[in-house]
C-alpha cells in the first residue's frame, strides 16, 4: 500500500520526535540505528515524492522516487565508512547518503550524497567481503563557528539578550553570558510575552521557530 505524501511527512515527523525522546531519556545515539535508517528512508521518500520499497528489506534500495528511481538510503550518525553490499548494489539506480546530526539539542539532516550508482562505484574502496565509501570523502567543509557568524535579529527581555545569527541559528545570553543550551532558555520569556510554545499541530517548536517568533514578539512590545 502507498502513503500519501501528508502520511510521509507525518510519519518523518513521528520518528524525529521518537528519536528525540531516546536521546532525553539517555539512549546512546550510537543504538537508535532502528530510527536513524527509518527516518532517513522516509526522508529520502519526501524530498523525492517517492515511495518506501513494497518489501521489507528490499534487497539493494529502500525508497523508489516519483520518477521510478530505486533508491538506496545509507543513514548514519557518526561512522567512519559507509558499508554496500557488492552483490545488491546495482540493483538500485541512485543512492543518498544522510548524516543526523544533534544541532541546538534536536536532530537535523544533512545531505552528504546524492548521485547515480555508478558515479559512487569510483569512490568506493573493497574490503574483505564487500564495499565501502569513505565518511571523510564525503563530509562538507565544517561550518562557520558561532563567533564569527553575524546577527540579523535581536531583542531583549530583562536580563536576557535573544539574537538570531545570518545562519538561522538561535542563541542566547544572560547577563552578557551565553547560555549554552539555548531552548530551556527560551521557555519562560515566551511563557512571560504570551508566545505559544507548540505549533498549530500541536508539537512543540523546534529552538529556531521558537527563538525567531520571541524576538518578532518582543521586538513589537518594545515598539509600542
């Protein structure tokens, strides 16, 4: 049976929540592969308008695109090579390689690649009993670091400072200090301005949602 692009996305949006709940109640990211390979598989199955693959276990790809592609999905957290199987690879026709990574204390995914089957068969590497690609072949150059990032917003409510930084990111300072985890910080000055702290779907808004609507909100107070 074929879901719906709403019913992909939703159930993108159940895993990540899952995946989030692991974390706070301690799982060690290492052990939520069950999730990290589910979440990227419906990912891929949205961004592609696609569909799972029928079988569980599809032998070679895991997501079959709008346009017929059969696609593998390789989704890790932290690994230093990605394994194929040399005997299902051609079976499928592009492959995708997802990172999860934990920014501003929720998951995100990166994209590190996206190409043909036989574009990735020149980087791969043998290895007793099968193939793998590089993680460092294909990693992108680390980002700019926070301190020199610029900020584009801001705004002030007691002995706290809000600022959106140029890549949408959302930090926070007390008295002149940043605070090192941002979101808790958040919580009571939009519970103190009258800022509802989940979505109209009634899931809580991610650090940067939450952060960019505070500083609209405080921003208008003190210009009234």
């Amino acid at each position: 049976m074929s879901l719906s692009q709403t019913q992909i996305i939703r159930s993108l949006s159940e895993a990540l929540q899952w995946f989030e709940k692991e974390l706070a109640w301690g799982a060690p990211i290492a052990e939520l592969r069950h999730l990290t390979g589910r979440i990227g598989e419906l990912y891929a199955a949205m961004i592609t308008r696609g569909q799972l693959a029928l079988s569980v276990n599809q032998a070679g790809y895991d997501v079959v695109s709008a346009e017929g592609e059969k696609i593998s999905v390789k989704t890790f957290t932290s690994s230093t090579r990605i394994n194929f199987n040399a005997n299902t690879l051609d079976h499928a026709t592009r492959v995708m390689v997802l990172q999860i990574c934990i920014e501003e204390d929720e998951p995100s995914i990166k994209e590190l690649l996206d190409c043909s089957v036989e574009e990735l068969k020149s980087e791969l590497r043998e290895v007793a009993g099968g193939v793998y690609l590089p993680v460092n072949a294909i990693l992108k150059p680390p980002a700019k670091p926070i301190s020199e990032l610029a900020e584009v917003a801001s705004a002030t409510w007691r002995d706290m400072r809000v600022a959106q930084l140029e890549n949408g990111t959302i930090i926070a300072f007390e008295n002149g200090q940043l605070v090192p985890v941002t979101k808790p910080a958040l919580r009571p000055i939009a519970s103190d301005i009258g800022v509802e702290l989940l979505n109209s779907m009634g899931r809580a808004k991610n650090t940067r949602s939450l952060g960019s609507e505070i500083i609209k909100v405080l921003n208008s107070l003190q210009a009234d």
